[in-house]
C-alpha cells in the first residue's frame, strides 16, 4: 500500500446516507404538519406564489444563521464553546 493509499484508508468516512434519511424525514414531517394545518391549498395556489415563498425562505436562511452565529460569537468570548464541547459545562441557555 503507497502513502496516498494509506492516507485514504484512514480518512475519517461519513456515515452515509443517515445523515439525508435523518433530512428527508423530517422534511416529510414538516409536510404532514402542513398538511394538517392547511390541507391541499398549497397545491391550487399560483406557481409564482410558491415560487415567492421559496424566495423569501433563502432570505430568510442566512438571517437566521447570522443571528446564531451572533449567540455562538458570544458564548465563544465568555469561554463557553469550549467548556461544552469538552464536556466540562452543561449551560441550561444557550442564548
């Protein structure tokens, strides 16, 4: 075995295809939820309406990250990432 063959070997493999199950599940529930709350209506409303939707979600996304980096900024200056990490703290918020 050469060193490139080597070094493949023990690259760390990722449990695949888990983590999409995991996704497409809860992508699932999240339709049925919607399903119960608002039956068959979004299926008679307008293309473009879905489509603005869609649009406002990948606007939406990024926001909501960016504010979760904020909160994760913040609990990596008090030392807090770290000490969770390492198991060494149990924070009850993480806010």
């Amino acid at each position: 075995m050469n060193n490139d063959e080597k070094r493949e070997s023990q690259r760390i493999q990722p449990d695949w295809p888990e983590p999409f199950t995991r996704f497409y599940a809860e992508a699932e529930k999240r339709m049925r939820q919607g399903h119960r709350a608002y039956g068959d209506r979004s299926f008679d409303r307008p293309l473009f309406a879905l489509l603005n939707e869609i649009e406002e979600e990948l606007l939406d996304a990024p926001n909501w990250a960016a504010i979760a980096w904020n909160k994760l900024n913040r609990l990596r200056k008090r030392g807090w990432c770290e000490r969770f990490v390492n198991g060494n703290a149990r924070p009850k918020a993480l806010g």
